[in-house]
C-alpha cells in the first residue's frame, strides 16, 4: 500500500510527513472558523482574501521584498508572506467595515475587495519587473511543505484559536443571533473585526501552504456538513473538526493510492463527507418529523 510505505520509508517520510502536519493544523483551524464563515454566509471570503492577496504580492515586488524565481530566498519569502498577510488583514478588516452598518451586502463588499486587489496586483507587479515566485505563493501544494514551516503553521493555529477561545462567548452569539447580541451589549462590531482578522490570517497560511482552493474548501465545507446534522454549538464544532480531519486523511490516502493532486482529493473527500451529512440530516429532520 503506497500511504504505509510513504509514511514508512525514510526518505519518503521526510517528504511527505511535513506537509501533513502541516495541513493538519490549518484543517483544525479553519474547521474551527468554517461554522461561523457558513452561519454568517461568508462562503466565499476565502476566495476574497486570497485573490487580495494578489495585491499584497505586487506590494511586496514593489518595496523589493520577495522570492525570486532564480534562486531560493528564505528571508524575500519570509517579508513577502508578512507584507502580503499584513495587505490580506487589511483587505479583510476592509470587508468587515463595509458591511457593519448594512448598507453594502458581505458578498458585495468581498467582490470589491478581490477586484481592486487583483488590479492593484497586477499593475505593481508590472512595475516591478522582476521574476518573483507569486505563483508558488498563490498555488502553494501541501506536500511542499518543510518543518519549519509546519511548526510555524501550528504556532498560527494556536494563537488563532486562543484567541477565538478567549473571545468564544461573544463570538458565538453574534454569529447565531447578531440582533439579539447587539441588544444584550454585545460589541458586534467588534466581533466582525475579530472574525475577519482571523479568517485572514487563516486564510492567508492555509493558501501559502495547501493552496487556494484547499483553502477556500477548508473554510466552507467542514462547517456546512456539521450543521446538516446539528444546530448546538459544541456538536457542530466537534463535527466540524471530526470531519475536516476524515477529509484530511482521507484525501491524502487516496492521492497517494490513486496518484492523484493532494489538494483536489482533500475537496473530494470533503464533497463526499458533505453529501453524506446531508443524506444523514436528511433521514434525521424526517425521523423527527410529526406523524401526517
């Protein structure tokens, strides 16, 4: 079986392994932040974030601070991600304050911002003139992943969901019942900051190293199938973590057996653990039902 010999051999270890770490942390924390993103109809922030961070990208071509395609540049690589997380929290507190006082729609505020951005991107990109590796930034594979780098993803993961603990109670109020948070004193505004930093932050990781649509998948489909089968916030969050973890592994066994793209079987798996809590939901809301 490929998987045990992978994860087995010493030499295959040291290649694969990391990645999946790796990914193991961000799957966790964005497990975490997908039942907000699907309660509060933020499905494709993800998407937004990360083509903002096209912009981040062409600021940091500007001010010289990239990797090169020519020749490996740890500290380019290591300013370029600050620059373009920093860029992508902005662009995410942006979104926050469109839509906070109602007037412009979550979803009409997301396309502003990936537009703008990816224009901004692309014209100082084109002033810079120089050959950085953006696309191995944007497109980034789970299994190009070294230790380092998988240790700095868990330190983002656990200061993310410290953070989303010390918070949790406010947190999930506004996100089940925003009016009702506000009448009780809840800093509503406050918490659409907060929930925006961190999807940024979570985003922005998870793109460099998984890729954008593992990224944007995480961040939508564990929180989906986990509120097919339950509406109490600490099952759902369990759920939500149960399976991102199963999509995870799963996704990774059968690129390994099937030599397929990482990152697309991890969304193959999701799909199908989506469809299976649907199906279960389903039978359930019917079971509960009142008799006719």
């Amino acid at each position: 079986m490929n998987t045990w010999i992978y994860l087995t051999s010493p030499i295959e270890r040291e290649l694969y392994l990391p990645g999946l770490v790796a990914g193991l942390a961000i799957a966790l924390l964005c497990a975490m932040l997908s039942v907000v993103v699907v309660l509060k109809r933020l499905a494709f922030i993800g998407q937004g974030i990360s083509h903002a961070a096209f912009g981040g990208v062409g600021i940091a071509a500007i001010l010289g601070l990239t990797a090169t395609l020519s020749a490996a540049a740890p500290a380019g690589g290591l300013w370029q991600f600050l620059v373009v997380t920093g860029f992508c929290l902005f662009a995410a507190i942006g979104v926050g304050w469109m839509s906070a006082k109602g007037k412009t729609q979550a979803d009409t505020a997301i396309g502003i911002v990936l537009v703008g951005s990816m224009a901004l991107g692309a014209v100082l990109l084109h002033r810079a003139r120089t050959g950085i590796a953006w696309e191995s930034f944007l497109f980034g594979s789970i299994f190009e992943s070294e230790w380092t780098q998988a240790a700095a993803a868990w330190a983002i993961a656990a200061v993310s969901l410290l953070a989303a603990w010390w918070w949790r109670r406010p947190l999930v109020f506004w996100a089940f019942d925003e009016p009702s948070a506000r009448a009780f004193g809840v800093r509503v505004g406050a918490m659409r900051l907060l929930m925006m930093a961190l999807l940024a932050v979570a985003t922005v990781t998870a793109m460099k190293l998984v890729g954008v649509v593992l990224a944007t998948a995480l961040l939508v489909l564990p929180g989906a199938a986990a509120l097919q089968i339950s509406d109490r916030i600490g099952r759902v969050i369990g759920l939500s973590l149960a399976f991102v973890t199963v999509g995870l592994l799963g996704g990774i066994v059968l690129s390994f057996e099937a030599n397929l793209p990482p990152g697309p079987s991890v969304v193959i798996v999701l799909c199908a653990v989506f469809a299976a809590a649907k199906g279960l939901g389903a039978i359930k809301s019917r079971r509960l039902a009142p008799a006719a």
